[in-house]
C-alpha cells in the first residue's frame, strides 16, 4: 500500500441505471456523453438506457408494488422521510452535479436540495392522512353502508420534462410512491447526472427493491415503448413537448392507462389524487 | 469416474459402459457459447413456435386437485383466451397457436388428464416410481407404474435410484429400469437422473449411458424439485451422450430438461444448442420436450410482443 496516501488519483463514478435496487449497466452496452456546462468537456459517460432495461424496471417495478402498497402507510411515510434524511446527507453531491452539469449557482443548487427535501417531508405526512382525507361515506337509498376509499393506481411509469427541474421531480416521485405505487422513471437527458446520487438516497432509504426504478436514456426512444407497455396502470409526462402528449394519449388506450399529461401543482393533496383510483364498497346493513 | 464398468445384461451377457472422462471447463464453454446466437424477426417468432408445440405442460404439487388439472388440459390444447388471439389475428402473417406436447401429472390425476384431452393429439405423462425421491420398495413403485399406465398415460416419467447410483452400485439402477421398463409396455419411457443430485457431469454421463441402455424413450434432467435443475451444461452433457449413444448403436434417444426453464430467451437458447449439437433431426416434440409451467406464459408474452410491438402484462394470460 506504499505511496498510496501521496497518490491524488481522483477515483470518478461510473453512472449506470438503478434496477431493482441494484445498479446494472444498461443491457445494450450504449451510452451518451453528458457535457459540463457551457463546455466542451465531458462530465460523464451514461448509459443509454434501451427498451429492455425499461421492460427489466417494468417487471421490478410490478413484482414490487403489492409488497409496497400492503406496507403499513405509517411504514411508508418513515421511509419518504427516510429518503429526506439521506438527501440531506448528500447535499454535497447534488449541488456540486447541478453546478457542473446544469451551470447552477451554488445558493440556487442549495434552493433545489431544499425544496426537494421538503417535498419528500410533505408527502410522508400525506402517506397515512391521504385516505382520510378523501375516502367518504356515501349517503345511499337502501340498506347499505356505502364507502369510497382511494387506492394506489399500480405501476406509474414517469417521463421527466425535458428542462430538468429537481425539486419537482423529487415532488413527483414523492407523491406517486407515498400512496403505494410503484415506480419507473426515464429522467431528463440534461440532468442525467443526478441519477447516481439520487440511486444512492433510494438505495439507502429502507425503500424496498424495485418500488422506484431509474433510467437514463433518450425519451424520443423510449417514450412510445412506454405508454404502450400493457403492465404500466399509469404514465405521467408533463412535459412541453404537444406531440409526445398526443401519442402518449393514443398508446395509452391499449390497456386503459391513465396518463396524466397535465401539470399537477407541487405540494398539494391533489398532486397524489392524480395516481390513485377509487373503490366503492356497497356492504349490506339490516334494516 | 470410475473406469471399467461392467453392467450384467438378462441373459448372462455383459457389457462395459465406457466413457471418456469429461472435460467440466469446456462443457460449461461450449454451453454457454449458445446463449450467444441472435435470434430476431421471424427466425424468433418460429423458434417461439416450436418451443410450446415442446412443452410437457407440468402440474406436480401436493395441492393439485382435479380441478387444476382440468384447467391445465384446457390451457395445453388452447394456450390463450379466444379474444387474445382474436387481437393477434389482425396482425399479418399471424399463426394460431399451437397446443403443447403433453400434459404432466401425479398418477392419480392421469384419469381427469385423459378425459380432459380426449380426441386431442396432447399426450398425457404421469411422474411415477414413487416420483420425486423414489424412496420405496421397488415393487411399490412398479404398482405406481402399472396404476398410472392402466389409467391412460401414454408416457411414464420415472426416477432412478440415486441411492444405489451414488453407492455405486450401477447393476441395481440399470435392472430397475429394464423392469420399469417392461411393466410401461406401450408408454413411452422417460428417465430422469435428477442431475442436481449427481454432482459431478461425468455421474451425469453416466447415468445417461445406463438409462439408455436400459431402454429409456427419454432422458430428462431433473424432477424440478431439487436444486439446481435443468441447466444448460448438464442438458449438453446428455445430448452428447444421446448422439454417440445413436452413433453406437442407431438408436434414436430424446431429451427433455425440466425445472428451472422459465422464460422464452432461455427456452430459444436449449433450441440453438440442441439444433447445432444434434441438427435439425431433433428438432421435434417426438425428440425434444421442455417440463415447465410458467415458461408457456412467458413464450406466449414474446409472441404478443412480436406482433403488436407493445409488452404485454401477466392479465392476459391464466394464473398457472
């Protein structure tokens, strides 16, 4: 081990996909230079995520939902929390990938880690309250006690906006797994690079395997192969992008998926009311 | 391996089973160098095709019931729902799908198994000989063969003695056979080694060469209950020992791997290598079959997946 303490090797990352709670490189063997900004230089090489890595997440994702949403909701919420605590801890990290790879200053790459932090907080308070707070008793003609409760939708598949926006997808991937979905996501192409610290906050987080997985890759080649996945309940795109939006809507009909390509509001209950669907309970009453 | 082994044929006759060591390195080389083709395009859907015309579709739990059986016979002769391939008609070149090989059962459920397939082509296998340890007196399980075959099997899947095997005492294990074997009459006899127990491939081999000599119709890897099951490596060493074995002799042996085949990559991969080990002549259900019983949900996902470009999901297709 001789003259190892005088060595200044830097030592970088290799980026690769987050699957199934393990890091595989993608299946294809592509990747994608990702420039620092304003430069020529390349910050990272990362992989080019190809249909059957999404397909793999697909199936993660599924076999994983059941076991998240049974989870006791309290137990769901200490996990959202969970991820807070470790995004905390890797503040250093993502601000320092903002700042080279997106050209963000230091306060507002600060900004971002704590808008994300608090949304994380936000939504593991919603996790045990969001039922409450929607499902209803419903007055109807007949001896019956009628009730509707929400339920998580199943597996959501999310095709970030194209202009990285941090702290809303942290939002997103918040309120879609708060109320026991599953989750896979194909992040941005120009702030890919946040995918290797933010694997590592949902890797040690007590998040079970496969509940959130994340790609890098192009949306242009995945993003149809997406909508059109039979075993996706739901697909989120709020992008700007109006010829994404209409195909998303048109190969979403194959399995009645709902997709949501509207902008939902950041911090708000109705953000998670956009993944869950209803049950309605007819229970018979004597008279 | 033991070298100079002498086998006490009825009659008096004798012969040696001679076989050259085996090379473990190169085996597991060689198989795993047929998990590399690049199957596509037509060439995959044909291969898809093939394989479930291969399957013995297999139900082997404490908790079959008649019932379950039943479903299983109506999935082998109609492997999806009607509105499912209705979908798939519209696409070009769409095939119907065909039914499996075989349907494979306790002894006790080959009747509802017959009477499920009547006037189909689907063959109907029963495990027996006290299948899967094969732990009891050999005139039990020579009554668990009669039983299933007076019930209408028309294959038998026995296991061999791998107490007596492992003992090394081979005369035992290839005497049973014969006698297995006579009490079959008609059925087809399929022999399995349970590899997973054998531990080293040169047993494997060995257990192959007796299992043929004794007049098995089939050679199969594993019962699917013991770990590891079919496995590439092992199903290669038996189709080595099937091919000399016809060299040697001119007789036309099968092979079936069972347990562990789940998906439709791995199932194309057994046929690149039976295909290039054996060529083409094996090619076929009399020769060739897959014990499983998810793998045929899975073949059936690929086949969709072909045609209409989009993953398919585990609603479409039965539970079992």
């Amino acid at each position: 081990m001789a003259g190892l303490n005088d060595s200044n090797l830097q030592i970088a990352k290799t980026i690769k996909l987050y699957i199934n709670g393990a890091f595989p490189r993608t299946e294809s063997g592509r990747s994608f230079p990702l420039h620092k900004f304003n430069s020529k230089k390349i910050y990272a090489n990362l992989c080019r995520a190809s249909r059957k890595d999404l397909r793999n997440a697909v199936a993660a994702a599924k076999s994983a939902q059941s076991g998240w949403c049974n989870r006791s909701a309290y137990n769901r919420a200490q996990i959202l929390y969970r991820m807070a605590e470790m995004t905390e801890g890797k503040r250093n990290e993502f601000v320092e990938t903002f700042v080279q790879t997106l050209g963000y200053s230091p306060e507002r790459a600060n900004l971002e880690v704590d808008r994300a932090i608090d949304a994380l907080v936000y939504y593991a308070g919603f996790a045990d309250k969001y039922q409450q707070l929607i499902g209803a008793v419903n007055p109807v003609s007949g001896p019956h006690h009628n009730f509707t409760t929400p339920e998580p939708v199943g597996v959501v598949g999310l095709l970030c906006r194209e202009e990285f926006d941090f702290s809303h997808m942290i939002a997103q991937i918040a309120a879609i797994t708060c109320p026991g979905n599953s989750l896979v996501i194909l992040l941005a192409e120009e702030g890919a690079a946040v995918l290797a610290p933010l694997a590592e906050v949902f890797a040690t987080s007590d998040l079970p395997d496969g509940v959130i997985n994340l790609l890098s890759g192009f949306t242009s080649e995945l993003y149809e192969h997406m909508a059109g996945h039979m075993e996706l309940d739901s697909i989120c795109f709020d992008g700007k992008n109006e010829k994404i939006r209409a195909r998303i809507k048109e190969e979403a009909i194959h399995n009645l998926k709902r997709a949501i390509v509207k902008p939902q509001p950041d911090f708000t209950l109705e953000h998670i009311l956009a993944f869950v669907e209803y049950k309605t309970v007819w229970h018979p009453i004597g008279f | 391996m033991p070298n100079g082994i002498t086998i006490q044929k009825h009659g008096g006759v004798s012969f040696p089973i001679l076989t050259e060591p085996i090379d473990e390195v190169m085996v597991i080389e060689r198989a795993t160098s047929f998990t590399k083709r690049s199957i596509k395009k037509q060439s995959k859907l044909d291969a898809l095709y093939k394989c479930i015309e291969m399957i013995d579709l297999t139900t082997l739990e404490g908790a079959d019931t008649v019932g379950k059986v039943k479903q299983l016979c109506t999935k082998a002769r109609f492997p999806v729902t009607s509105e499912f391939a209705e979908e798939l008609a519209r696409y070009k070149n769409f095939q119907p799908i065909p039914s499996v090989a075989a349907v494979c059962v306790y002894p006790s459920m080959v009747a509802t198994a017959r009477e499920a397939l009547k006037g189909t082509k689907i063959r109907v296998a029963s495990v027996a000989t006290a299948f899967p340890a094969g732990q009891v007196p050999l005139k039990t399980r020579l009554k668990d063969v009669k039983d299933a075959v007076s019930a209408g099997a028309d294959e038998i899947d026995m296991v061999i003695n791998r107490g007596a095997f492992l003992a090394g005492d081979f005369q035992t294990v290839y005497d049973e056979i014969i006698q297995v074997k006579e009490v079959c009459g008609s059925a087809h006899l399929k022999v399995i080694l349970e590899t997973g127990e054998l531990a080293t491939f040169d047993n494997v081999r060995l257990a192959s060469e007796i299992a043929m000599e004794a007049g098995g119709d089939f050679i199969k890897t594993s019962t699917g209950k013991v770990a590891p099951a079919a496995t590439m490596p092992v199903t290669l060493v038996m189709l080595q020992a099937i091919l000399d074995f016809y060299d040697r002799t001119g007789k036309i042996i099968g092979m079936k791997p069972a347990g562990g085949i789940r998906n439709a990559k791995q199932a194309v991969h057994y046929l690149c290598m039976v295909n290039e080990v054996m060529g083409s002549m094996w090619l076929t259900p009399e020769l060739f079959r897959f014990g499983a019983s998810s793998l045929l949900n899975d073949i059936l996902k690929q086949i969709y997946k072909q045609f209409t470009g989009r993953y398919a999901y585990d609603k479409s297709f039965s539970l079992d």
